[in-house]
C-alpha cells in the first residue's frame, strides 16, 4: 500500500492523533528520520520499524542548519519519488517531507545543544553540526512523538548525541540503533556514495577493509595509538585519501580510553571511527566493539 | 480530595499515562511548573487549570541551574506541607516534587538555549538563568507531557522565552499566561517577597504605584525614553532601592521600540518591567500594554 504522503505539521499531528485513537495501547509508532536520498540502509531501519509498530512515519528534511559554510546543503542528493517507492516497499504508512519554511517559519532562536559527547570526531571537524541536528531531531520528535526512533549506526556519533539529549531532555522515546549497512565489496551505505569517481570509489574501499582488522590487531594486543597508527597509514597508502580524522574513543561517551594500555585489557566499549575525504566527498565510517568480548558477536541493541 | 504526591518521573509518567487511557480525548492535562513556596499567585494558576482540564499536575522544584553563582539557591524558601495544602485547596489532582538526583542524575550536557528574547532584563543580569529555566521547562514538558501550561505574566521574560522555545521546538502544549496577582497595597506576590523587611517592603510599594501610573504618562504624551528616566527617578527616591533595570520593550519579541516617538503613536504591545534590589531581595514587576489601546481593557490571554 502506499503511505500518505504529508508536508505540513498541522496534518501531521492530526493523522498520527487519529491513528492513536483508534488503536490500543500496545501499538506503537515508530519513526525514522532521514535527509532523504533513501539507500537500503535506510530500508532496513524502516523494514525495522515496521515490524516493530503499528504505525511507521518516515521524514525526509534535509536540514539547513546541520550544514556548515561550504558544506554540500545546495548539491546534497534528492530524489523525492524514488524516495516514495523506496518507502512503500519497505512498508512504511507516512511519509513526511516538510518545506524548509514548514520546519522554520521564523528566524531560529531556539538552539539544543549537547556537549561533550560533540567535542569530538565530527562534531569537532563540523562546528555547529550536532546542534543542528539536535535541535531538528528535537523538533522532529516533538512533532510526530513516536514511541520509537531509529538511528543507523554508520553515523555512530549522532545516536551518542541523540541518545544523550534523550536521557537529559527525558523525551519520551526510545532510541533504536541498527547496524551499518554495506555493499557487497564493504563500502558503507551512504546517499554521499554517488559522489564518487570509479577510482575514488576503489580507493575508499580500504576504510572497511581496515576496519574489519581491528579486532585482530586487539588480539594481537596493539594499543589505540598503535591501532590509530596503523589505520592511517593504510588509508593514506592510498593518494587520493585525505583524513579528516581517525579516532579510537570510548561508547557512547566518546572520551579516550587510555591510549598506552593494550586494548584488549581494556573493559569497555570502543568506536573505531573514521572521516575521509575522497576527492570532494567526505564519507565517514565505523565499528563498535567491546575489545573484552572481540571474537564474540557484536550486537548494536541497547 | 487530596493530591496525589509523586516523587519519580516513572511513576508521574504511569499516573499520567493512565489517566490518558481512562478518558475521553478531550480531557486534558493542565500543568503548573513551579518553584514551590506556594502564594495566591501560584493558586491562581492552580485554580485556572483545574477549570480549564480533566486533570491537574503541579511540579515543585527548585531547579539549580536556573540559579547563577551568588544567587539565592540555598535559601531559596520551602514549605511543602503548606505547599500541598495550597494545592489541594486549589484542586490540584498531581503533585510532582523530584528531587535534584531525579531531574539531573547526570552530569547535564544538554542545554536549550533561547537567544534574542534572553539579552535584556532578567536575562541581562543573570546570564544562564534563561537557559536554565528553558531547559528544565523543556524537561518538566517531556515528562508531563501536557495540552495546557500555566505560567504568572510576573516573569512577563519568561512567558516570551518559553512561548518562543515551544514554537521553535513545536512542543505539543499551549502555553497560558496568566495575568500578575499583587496583595491589597499593589505589591506583585511572589515567593522572595517573605525576605522583605518593613521599610523594605514600604518603599518596594513604589514599583506598582510608578506602573500603575505608565498608562497615564502615554496618554500624556511621553516617549520612551522619558517614560524609563521619570520611573528611575520615582523608585530611586526611595534611598533602600537600587535598580537593576527599568526597561520598554516590545512584547514577546523584547525589542526597544523607537525611544523618540511617543508611546500612544506607536501600535505595538509593550512591555514596561523593572528589576530592584531592596537589601538583598531582589523584586521584579512589570506591566504589558498596548499603547494604542490604552484605556481599553487588557487582555492577556493569547
């Protein structure tokens, strides 16, 4: 069945108040907020959300005040009907795609804020970024109050963000994140992807493949340091590579484990996390991993 | 009929939910966020709510963050047993008293900061206070999740800057301010008044009595300007007052208008609020008004 396809808040808040009223308690809504472009990652979170709720609503915003200066806002990818047919198969029932004026109608004044946990990776290579997002995610969740959201993990720091502002804000939601998904070659799933040149393409093909050596390297009993070391070198074996960082931290806090100490006496969960720049497109990727339970499966449920 | 007192946020939110399920969908949930020490004020808040919806939840909390280094946190007044008797004579269905640990059991890394309507008066002179009261009132919303809050015109800044970070945030909940309560001689109530000693609070009269006088003073003619400089002048003749600000702004948006032109020519709602120290308490009090309706009633419903 195809969803409902919604732009303004006001109808919005009417048909997820009419679904609540006509359904019982226990059937849930879940939400799934993007910036659109939608790639079978973002499939899954709804293929999960639909199979968690009675109710699944989709946003599709991309969000001004997330973008730096010079950041890609005006050539950011869309594709609003391959987007729709992206969300009918997955099951999804609304899909909610608000003008820029619908979602700020006056100059903005109202900011949300998380420290701390933005101090880091991204939040220290985009300044302003996760304010942007907290405050859209804020408003977001504001606006369709689902039970539930999900977050894919590719963007690991961006749940720690979410998640943190949940905890401190006790927004009534639950924070679902869902494992990264990746080409069959392991290129993380990305609406960015479409950037990139063949040879470029080839060449960030080694972040997964690095990443995926991890937890060897912790067997084997490396450091941070030594693991972060390696990561770039790798990365940069290869010319058209340009790190933005490379960072070991712990999750979700995001603080640095001890970096002289072998990972693997380390208790506690570790993201492995890196941004790098192929040509103009900046594609980030990541793995979680506890380095006491390495060779165990990893689960990305809370 | 008794309250019900809650302590956690868990079992507030379970009461809540519950009555929720129990009744119609147009019984609704009014909310009164206070700092407790309970005055006719606050009653009539309590009284207006209870009127307005199906269920009434009064918070007290004494929320630190809003206090700024210096300021009166630690003597902050309390008496939760009048407090309780107030609400229940006012018909208070819930009243929620968490505790510091409960609303804050974590470092707080997540701050909503409301700009613009927070650079002048009260947020001037204690910087961070808004962000505090924004943050908790974002909370304290989260958690009663409410249709209706009640908030005195008293802290006419604080309606704005909550009013504004509800628009922003697209809080589900309309805000309700109601107009200021003062005792038979003109004295707004408020909490702090019980620090007053009586030449203090002899010469604190001073504040209503000038208000009362500001509509008086546009129809005459007066600007802006002199309107501000002649209040001064009448408070400071009293030698206990020492002024933290006398101010005109537009209202909610808390902009000066043009200080040259006279009042009644201009068509705007206007803010006239004054801040003085009388020993050590500090007293706030203000008038809204529209100088174009001066002489009309005012209203200060929304």
């Amino acid at each position: 069945m195809k969803p409902i396809i919604i732009r303004t808040i006001a109808e919005l808040r009417q048909e997820i108040s009419a679904y609540r009223r006509r359904s019982s308690y226990d059937q849930k809504v879940g939400f799934v907020p993007t910036m659109g472009y939608l790639h079978d990652g973002h499939a899954s979170l709804l293929r999960k959300s639909v199979s968690d709720n009675g109710l699944t609503v989709l946003s599709i915003f991309v969000n001004p005040i997330q973008f730096g200066p010079g950041e890609d806002l005006d050539k950011y990818p869309r594709d609003e009907e391959r987007d729709i047919r992206v969300a009918t198969e997955a099951g999804t029932d609304i899909v909610f795609l608000p003008s820029v004026q619908e979602m700020y109608p006056q100059s903005r004044v109202t900011t949300v804020t998380v420290a701390e946990v933005t101090d880091s990776l991204c939040g220290a290579s985009r300044p302003g970024h996760f304010d942007g997002v907290a405050t859209v995610v804020a408003k977001l969740f504001n606006i369709v109050q689902p039970d539930r959201a999900y977050f894919g993990m590719k963007d690991a720091q961006q749940v720690a963000v979410v998640t943190r502002m949940v905890q401190d804000l006790n927004l009534p939601v639950e924070i679902v994140p869902c494992p990264i998904l990746r080409e069959k070659d392991g290129l993380a799933l990305s609406s960015r992807n479409v950037y990139l040149g063949a040879e470029e393409r080839t060449q960030a093909l080694q972040l997964s493949k690095s990443l995926s050596q991890v937890e060897e390297w912790i067997m084997e009993g490396m450091t941070a340091t030594q693991i972060i070391a390696r990561l770039k070198a790798e990365i940069e074996f290869f010319p058209l590579a340009d790190i933005d960082y490379v960072d070991i931290l712990t999750y979700p806090e995001l603080t640095p484990p001890n970096g002289e100490l072998p990972l693997k006496e380390i208790d506690v969960s570790l993201l492995v996390a890196v941004a790098v720049r192929y040509g103009k497109t900046r594609l980030i990727d990541n793995k979680l991993l506890n380095p006491s339970e390495v060779g165990a499966d990893l689960c990305f449920a809370k």
